[in-house]
C-alpha cells in the first residue's frame, strides 16, 4: 500500500469519529501527499533525462569542428550539444575540392570545414549504423 492510499484510509477513520477539524488537516494532508509525488515523479524523470545526458556525454570527444562518438561515421552538431546538451547528428550533404559540407537540421547551421582539416565524411554507399532510413525503420 502507498502513502497515498494510507493517507486515503486515515481520512476515512477520522471522518468516522466526526472530528470535522482533524478531518480537514487529514484532507490537507492528502492534498501535499498528491502534490510531492506529482513532484517526485517529475524529479525521476529529469534525473533519468541527466543520467542519458551524462552517458552521453562521456561517449562523445572534440574533434574541431564537431563531436564524435566513437564507432560513428556521423558526428554531432557542436551548437546543439554546447548550448543544449542535445546529441544532433549533423547530415552530411557533399564535398568538393575545398570543404565538405554537413547541415544541422534543428538549429540550422551550416558548416563547411575545409578539407585536411576535419575528419573524412562518410562514406555514402555504406549505411550508417546510427542513422534512421529513410523508410522510417531500421534495417
Ligand atoms: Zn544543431
């Protein structure tokens, strides 16, 4: 049985003794009961969404101009990651003689570091591992 329900269950013994007053702090208490685990759940999930963000914080390394993980052909946006902590693969739209170029599609940037430089892009005819097709479904 939860706090809760004990809680529920005292509210009804002490209405049956017809104390009106004990009756209203119960039913106050009742009341902060629900609001701390409205509360507490809320915590779990942002203590869940920080334990996500700390692992993946320790897989990613700096390599200018992006992040990496290791194992990933695909690196991440370094404007979303050092501003909001979210882990943005950038996509990888071409590369020619001078700058390969790789676009953010949240924040938009658009960034072009000249060849020699950065890290090699992927290689387009091998299936990214980590990226979702465009069927929608891993394959
Ligand atoms: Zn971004």
């Amino acid at each position: 049985m939860g706090i809760l329900e004990n809680v529920r269950d005292l509210a009804e013994l002490v209405k049956k003794t017809g104390d009106i007053e004990f009756y209203r702090k119960i039913v106050a208490l009742e009341g902060e009961v629900i609001e701390l685990t409205r509360q507490n759940r809320l915590l779990e999930t942002k203590v869940a969404e920080l334990d996500q963000k700390l692992t993946v914080q320790a897989s990613l390394s700096f390599e200018a101009p992006f992040w990496w993980q290791e194992g990933d052909d695909t690196p991440f946006c370094p404007s979303c990651w050092e501003l909001k902590r979210q882990a943005i693969h950038v996509v990888y739209k071409f590369s020619n003689a001078e700058f390969t170029r790789w676009d953010c599609s949240v924040c938009k940037t658009i960034y072009a570091p000249k060849l020699g430089k950065a890290r090699k892009p992927p290689d387009p005819t091998r299936p990214n591992r980590n990226t979702v097709p465009r069927g929608g479904a891993w394959t």
